[in-house]
C-alpha cells in the first residue's frame, strides 16, 4: 500500500541536528568515545541506507552503538520506530507476525529490507512504538509522535538541569521508555552517554563509569537494591551529579536514606514518575524536598498538569485518580497494523494510579485502581497486604483471584507465621493464603516484581520445570525456587557448582558457559542435546592434578606438580568467585564462610588421626606446622587458610578494598610480584617451609583469573615462563613443565573437549580434590604394600566419602543457622485495618503504588464504571507486567545482561562449535 503523505516527513529535531555539537563527546563505550560530528556522519550514512520513502522499521533495542545510529537514523529521516527488546526473541517474532515491519534492524546495526515500499498507511506524526504489554499473539503499542519526543525530552532537561558536560551512563534498557528518556534528553542538549548494557552488579560497569567521568545514573527500585548489595554507598564517584529514580514507587526509608547519602557525597537522588503512555515521564520531585516528602512524586514537568478524578469509593477532595495532561502524552493505543494511520484519539492520560495532593502541588500515589482481588467475596487490596507485611519488616509481593492470595516473601521468617498474619488482616481462612519463602522476590526481564510468576506459585507446574527448581533447592538448599531463580543469585558457592553442573547436565545435555547467570527457564531454552562435551579447563586441572598427587605419593608412577597446579587453581578460583562486585562485608563474609568450608573438615579430620595414629599432633590438627617453621603432609592446605585469613584481614581496610575493587588486574599484579619475594629469597630467607614458598602460586593464578585481554594474559604468561624455571631445583624439568602446561592452559584455554563418560569421571574427582587430598595419607598406607593401583583407588573412594559427608554436614549446619522463625504478631490487627482490606465493594487508598496484571484486576466491571475514553484508556498501564507500563523498566538485570555478568569479571571465550560443557568451579582450595 502507497503512502499517501508529504514528501517531507515531520522528524524529530534532536536527532537530525547531531552535527550542531561539532566535537562534543556523545558517546563513550568500552572500546572508545565517539564525537558528535563523528555520531552525525553514522547516522547521516544509515539514513541513506533506509531512504527516504516512509518505512516502519523494526528495530532491536540492545544498548549498543550500531544499534544507538539506526534509532537516530529512523528519526532523522521520518521512518516511524518500533522499538523491541532484543533479548526476548518471542516476543520480537510476535510484533513481526502482528505489524509486518518493512525494514527489521538487528542489533548488529544490519537491516533485513523485506520491501522497498511501505506496506502500511503510516500517519505522519507517527514517530515511534512502543510496548505497553508483554503478552504474546496481539501485542500492544504505544503510538508516539515526533513531538512527544522532542516535548518529554525538553522537559526532562529542564527539571534535572541537564548540561553539555553531563554524562549519562545507560543502566537502563533502551527499549523501555524510561531508558530511551535518558538517551532522549541528554542528546537534545548535546550531553554524553556512557553506553553500555553492563549491570551495575558488574565491575566492569563501575569502571567504565569512572573511566568516562559519567555524572548521572537512573535507576528504577530494584536497582538501588543491586547498588545496595554492591556496596554504593562506599563507592568513591568524584564525578556523579545526581541519580534519578523512576520505574515503581521506591520506599520511603529508601529515598530518605539515599538522599542523605548524596548530602554527604555532593550528589543529589531526583524521584520521578512516568508511564510509557507518557512518552516517560510527568513529574519530578525536586532533590531539596526528598527528605521531607520522601513518600512524593513531586510536582508536574515543566508543560505538564495533574488533575484528580473523583472516584466513587474514595472518599476527601484532594484523593483521586490521577489524570496527567501535556505534550508527551501519546497519539494513543495501537493493536493492529492498521492503527498505524491513525492520529490523535487521546488529549490527557488517566494513568490508573490513584493520588493524592499535598501541600505545594505535590502529588503522592497511594494506590492502584485494580490492585484488588475478591476470593470469598472479600475484596482484598492487595497493595494493602504487601504494606501490611512490610510494616512488620517483611519484603512481600502479593498477587491473587478468586481462589485466594498468594505471597511471596523473602528474608527469615516462616510459611505458617505469614500464612496467619494475612489471614487474620483479610479475615480469610489460612487455606485460602498460599505463602512462598524465597531467596528472592520473582522479577521479570525490567526489574519490577513479577506478580503473575508469584500467582503461579500456587499452581502446578510442569514436571520438567519443577523438577528443575527441586534440583536447585535441593543442591543449594533453598526453598521456593521458581524458574526466575539462577545459580548465582540463590548464592550457589563453587562445591555446589560442581554437583549442580553434573545434575544438569544429566537433565539438559549441552550447557552454555554461563549458565550460572541464566534463568532457569532460559536455561531450559538454550540447552541442546548433543554427544560433543567440553570441560572447563579448570576442572580437568583438579582432576588430573588430584590423581597426580596421590598416584605419585603412592609410587604408581612419579611425575610431580600437580598441588603446585592446584594451588594455582585456587588463585584463579578465588579471584572469579569470591572477589566480585558484591559489596565489602559481603566479600569477607564469603571469603571466611570458604574458610570455614575448608578449615573446619581438615582440622576434624587430622584430629581423628591424631587419636588414631601417632603420627599427627596439635600444631597439625590446628593447621600451624608450616607457620612454625616445618614441613608439613598439609602444608597444600595450610597455605590455603592462611593466604584466606590474610585476605579477609586486608578486605576489613576500606582503602585496600577500594584500590582492589577499581584495578583489579594492577592489584593482582603488584601482590604477586610481591610474592615473589619468597620466590626468589630477596629478604635473605633460607630453608622456608613449602607453604611459604609456595605462596606465589595463588596470586599468579589469582592475576591470570583478572586478566581481560590478549595483552594481560600475555603479560601473565611471559611472567610464569620466567618465574617458574628452575623454582624446583635441579633436575625438576618435567615438574616446571607440568605447572607451566597447567598455568598456561589457565590462562588462555577456558574449555576443553571432553566426553559424557569422562566428565562423570572427572566431576567427582575435581569435586572432591580437597577431601582425597585431606584422607589419602591415612588411606593409602594400610595398602600400597598389597596393591598400589588398590591404594590408589581406595584413597579416591574414602575420599568422595569424606566429601559427601562434609557437604551434607556443612548444607546442614549452614539450613539451621539461617533459619530463624518469624514471630506474628500476638495481639489482634486494628479493626480498622482489617475493614479497610476486606470490606466488599469499597475501594481504599493504599500506602504505596502498586503493579498490577491482569492476574490481579479485582471485578474490573465495577472498577471501569466509566466508559468515558474506554477505547483509548491509558489505565490500559495495567496490563503491562510483562512489559513497559507505568514507566516500569527494570535494574537492567535482563537475562542477557545477567549473563554477562560473569564471576569476578573475566570473559568467557566462545567455543567454536556446540559442545556440552561441564563447568565446575573450584573452591578456592582449588577443590570444587
């Protein structure tokens, strides 16, 4: 179909004027920074790719540049947008399959042209769609116009003051509108953005922020609790201005502590509030009022208004729902190809969040019109129920239907406990109140609370899913795993990696790298089946390692190394797994829970020889002989515990913490060049104990572990080759290759191929390194005189068996000393309260904004008694769980930005061809 519209198409000023900032910075990634003349000639050049007949393009929304220039090309020229996540290929084929795009852009920057001519009847103020649902079959869309862009980002620049010499890191997705907003309003004013789809938990994002000088960072609620948990709140960010919080309403507490936190640093915390129906965002609370009204929104945008709609069943004049007008509110709702011609069918946006006023023109959301169920015939607000349980200090999320409420709830409490309270303040019967304690509340792709996945909780689900969750809680020993969970975030360590990659490998077949990091569900997606297997690198070094130590102490055969290897393995591992971007305290709690890991077995186990033999005594037993001045059988582990202690003693001093945490790879660098000092004898040291001179090994694979490019690792490399010549002595030529074989492997092979067979083999070995090496030197003595390959054998079996009684004794220890029961409440809930959750048909304003789904909608007849607009409703925000609704855009905590956050930030290099992988990761004891 022709396109019957100007020659000249309307476009978005912002985007064509690129080249009006000459030699500014625009844009600023990890491989370099680009100006805006340079960004100018990019776009200028993809527009001429896309021409100049009007086309819908389709465009896959990764933050990166190429993708970055095809966004401002469509613009520049007049091609409308359809702005999707790119990690979500579902959900891309169903808006292909509903809206026929003319042009699809991949996130590579090239275009898949499937027609010269427009298929479509394209409205000339169409600038750009976006998703306002997640669900599949008919998407929804956003219809922006030329002018909502330009308006919105004008108006966002004026309230936050932005300048030329900002710099705007992108933590937020940019197909999400208030991620898009961010780039939106720094480019009209001709500001930098620090592009990258880095996590905030990831120290590589920490380091390009401050490499870039960036001063601004957006963050919806989930994020500030990523930034919690990474120790923020020490970060030393000379540069940042301020940081703005959109996306969901963040607890007061929270603002009130953030803010005081930017008093002290010289930052300012901005809270706004946006829907995608709104281009991104209406208001703003000024940074010197977020202290005394932290409960705020704030006031409208500049060329924005509020006004309050009356509601039957909420009652005051100054409470309503909330009813924003201004020229970013959008052209309308688009739900087939053939809404793309039309125009304006809305002037005000009824947003579905119900406000009040307060003093100096502030507004404060208080609820949500649907966030309501009726089980029993009971009309439960379930915004209400979640506040309820907050206020007894309980992270809840709510969601439920006719049947009853489901909650899920994090922290240490118990089922029962929550399960009575919600029913005593409902006044439903406990049957009716399913409670879930998980490790983590369920969040989708955007960061926001996932309410229908906590619905589901209550249902069955499909036996292979839920075998799989079984799995994880059973390995990890963590219940209420859904299928949202990953490895990493339920806290896995590196002994559970090792069972759980074996497990799932059973279960799944091929398994990508980073499976750590991937959801279970996507876990599920991307395993295949297939006979080719790999092993990490570092797994096969246990093993081999393993069966080298105890074969050689045996006499099956002589070839030596092998705990040299292992304690290199151990370097590595504790740099990937224990120096993360988790804050300090939780960095030296991990480092002293593996300390007790490995600690607390041995030190049993040589006091049971001790009682036994006479060939152990205290110093062993309380692993000292080597700090004493002597030789030990343990010495392996000795200096294990004591490089553990010396780490958490030096993760205790801030400054030290710091200078690690912003150069990780100069840190690891610098101790181990000290360390080499012990090598070498430069302080004049004579006939130290093995664990003393062997103490370089763990930095050199601890700087191997934060090596990040060829020229790192060659440096690491260069310094092994010069290094471990000759440390031996005489005659050890086949030890120095072996440890020089096995570092280097380290060091630049993260995968080897392997098969099913030999990864069951190898797995258990690698799994159980440490324990075989704590008991085979009481195992093997009681029989090499009659068979060494039997004493070899033997000292693996009672090696294994010490490994599972130590697992389960340690997964045991640590249930009980993490559970503690939650105590409800003895006395009676306030009447009140119980009347203002389950008074049938009243609808009550709630202390805090909700997100509700379509799971969630009460009796929606009695909620949208007036028709008025219904077509066009923006309260259409509520079906938007799964997507973008009221300006709800996550903590950038995307599967595929989860999975690219790897341990301790070292790349996983791509095997070039499919292969089942088995990745087990060390403890840093080098035992998984």
């Amino acid at each position: 179909m022709s396109n019957p519209h100007p020659q000249v198409p309307a476009v978005v000023a912002f985007a064509r004027d690129l080249a009006c900032h000459a030699d500014r910075t625009a844009v600023i990634t990890a491989e370099g920074a680009l100006s805006y003349r340079e960004l100018a000639d990019r776009v200028a050049a993809a527009a001429r790719r896309l021409g100049t007949g009007r086309r819908l393009v389709l465009l896959a929304g990764a933050n990166t540049l190429d993708v970055l220039v095809v966004y401002l090309a469509a613009l520049a020229s007049g091609h409308p947008v359809l702005l999707a996540p790119h990690d979500r290929p579902d959900f891309l084929r169903a808006l292909a399959d509903t809206y026929d795009p003319d042009v699809v852009a991949h996130p590579d920057g090239t275009l898949d042209e499937r027609r010269t001519v427009s298929a479509h009847t394209l409205h000339p103020d169409l600038a750009l769609l976006l998703s306002t649902s997640g669900s599949t079959g008919s998407p929804k869309l956003v219809r922006l116009s030329h002018e909502n862009l330009r308006a919105n980002a004008e108006s966002i620049a004026a309230s936050l003051a932005i300048r030329g010499g900002d710099r705007a890191a992108t933590t937020l997705p940019m197909y999400y509108c208030y991620g898009l907003s961010v780039i939106n309003s720094h480019l009209l004013r001709g500001a930098g953005l620090v592009l990258t789809d880095l996590s905030v938990t990831d120290d590589r994002f920490w380091t390009l922020f401050r490499d870039a000088r960036a001063t601004t960072l957006a963050g919806v609620p989930y994020t500030f609790e990523l930034l919690d948990r990474v120790g923020f709140a020490d970060m030393r960010l000379p540069d940042l201005r301020y940081l703005t919080q959109a996306g969901g309403r963040l607890p007061a507490a929270q603002v009130e502590r953030y803010a005081a936190l930017g008093r002290r640093h010289g930052w300012d915390l901005v809270v706004m509030y946006g829907q995608t129906e709104a281009t991104a965002r209406m208001a703003y609370l000024p940074p010197e009022l977020a202290s005394r009204h932290p409960q705020a929104i704030g006031v409208p945008i500049p060329g924005g208004s509020f006004r309050l709609e009356p509601l039957p069943n909420v009652p005051g004049p100054d409470t309503g729902e909330l009813v924003y007008a201004g020229p970013n509110v959008m052209l309308g709702y688009a739900e087939r190809p053939a809404d793309l011609a039309r125009g304006r069918t809305v002037d005000e946006l009824r947003t579905g969040d119900v406000a009040r006023r307060l003093p100096g023109g502030m507004y404060e959301i208080v609820g949500r019109r649907s966030r309501f169920a009726k089980p029993y015939g009971l009309r439960i607000d379930l915004q209400h129920v979640e506040n309820t349980l907050a206020g007894r200090g309980l992270t809840a999320c709510c969601a439920g239907d006719d049947a009853g409420l489901v909650v899920a709830v994090t922290g240490d409490t118990a089922e029962r406990s929550v399960r009575r309270l919600v029913a005593a303040e409902c006044g439903l019967p406990a049957k009716a109140v399913s409670v879930h304690v998980l490790p983590d509340l369920p969040r989708l792709p955007t960061g926001k609370p996932d309410h229908r996945a906590v619905l589901r909780l209550a249902r069955a689900e499909p036996v292979a899913t839920t075998d799989l969750c079984r799995l994880y809680e059973e390995i990890l020993d963590h219940p209420g795993v859904t299928e949202d969970d990953t490895f990493v975030g339920l806290g896995g360590d590196s002994l559970s990696y090792v069972e759980m990659s074996l497990k799932l490998e059973e279960a799944l077949g091929s398994l990508p790298p980073d499976w750590p990091a991937r959801r279970i569900r996507d876990l599920r997606r991307s395993a295949r089946a297939t006979r080719l297997r790999a092993l990490e690198t570092g797994i096969a070094l246990r093993a081999t390692a393993i069966v080298l130590i105890v074969g050689s102490h045996i006499g099956v055969f002589w070839i030596q190394g092998g705990a040299h290897v292992l304690l290199a393995v151990a370097g590595f591992n504790f740099a990937r797994f224990h120096l993360t971007s988790a804050g300090r305290r939780e960095r030296r709690r991990h480092v002293l829970g593996a300390l007790a890991r490995i600690a607390v077995p041995s030190v049993a186990w040589i006091v049971l020889a001790a009682l036994l033999t006479a060939d152990y005594h205290l110093v062993d037993a309380l692993l000292l002989k080597s700090a004493t001045g002597h030789d030990s059988n343990y010495w392996f582990i000795e200096v294990i515990v004591y490089i553990l202690l010396a780490t958490a003693a030096w993760l205790s001093v801030p400054a030290l913490e710091r200078v690690e945490r912003r150069s990780p790879f100069p840190f690891a660098l610098g101790l181990l060049l000290a360390m080499l000092i012990v090598r070498y004898d430069l302080g004049g040291l004579t006939d130290l104990p093995d664990a003393i001179t062997a103490l370089w090994m763990f930095p050199l694979g601890w700087a191997a572990a934060k090596a990040d490019g060829v020229g790192q690792r060659l440096l690491v490399t260069a310094i092994g080759l010069a290094t471990i010549p000759g440390y031996f002595g005489p005659g050890e030529q086949l030890r120095e290759i072996i440890l020089i074989i096995g570092v280097t492997l380290l060091i630049w092979v993260p995968l080897l191929p392997s098969t099913a067979w030999l990864n069951r083999l190898t797995g258990p070995l690698a799994a159980g390194s440490l324990y075989i090496y704590l008991v085979h030197w009481q195992v093997y003595p009681l029989l090499e005189e009659h068979s060494e390959p039997l004493a070899l054998l033997a000292s693996f079996a009672a090696g294994l068996a010490y490994t599972a009684v130590a697992t389960r004794t340690i997964r045991y220890t640590t249930g009980r000393s993490s559970r503690t029961t939650f105590r409800p409440p003895t006395h009676e809930p306030p009447p009140a309260l119980r009347t203002s959750l389950q008074r049938p048909g009243k609808v009550h304003p709630v202390a805090g904004r909700g997100h509700p789904s379509p799971d969630e909608i009460g009796d929606q007849a009695e909620e949208c008694a007036d028709a008025k607009g219904a077509q066009d409703a923006p309260a259409e925000s509520e079906d938007d769980d799964e997507g973008v609704d009221a300006d709800v855009h996550g903590g950038h905590i995307s599967p595929a930005a989860s999975r690219r956050r790897l341990s301790g930030g070292r790349s996983v290099r791509p095997v070039q061809r499919p292969l089942a992988v088995t990745t087990v990761t060390p403890e840093t004891s080098g035992n998984a």
